[in-house]
C-alpha cells in the first residue's frame, strides 16, 4: 500500500498532524494511519 490523496501514513504524531487531519476533512475525506512509515512499514508507535 502507498499513501494517496486519501491514504496518509503517520510514523509519530508530530505539529503538523492538525494540519493533516484538517486538510482531509476539508477535502474527501480519507484515513490516516498511525504507527506506519511513509513507505507503508508497519513501526512501533509511541503516541
């Protein structure tokens, strides 16, 4: 899997993760998910 303009990867929860969640509700929608590299690797997260 890869990210898309509907599918966001979050490694960590960093300042820029209200701007993502912002920028997905204000278009189609999509998810995000937590604790996955940009490449789509599942990494330990510590949120």
């Amino acid at each position: 899997m890869k990210e898309t303009r509907t599918i966001e990867f979050k490694e960590n929860v960093t300042n820029t993760f209200l701007k993502t969640v912002s920028a997905f509700s204000n278009y189609d929608g999509g998810m995000i998910f937590f604790g996955v590299d940009e490449y789509g690797a599942k990494r330990h997260y510590n949120g």
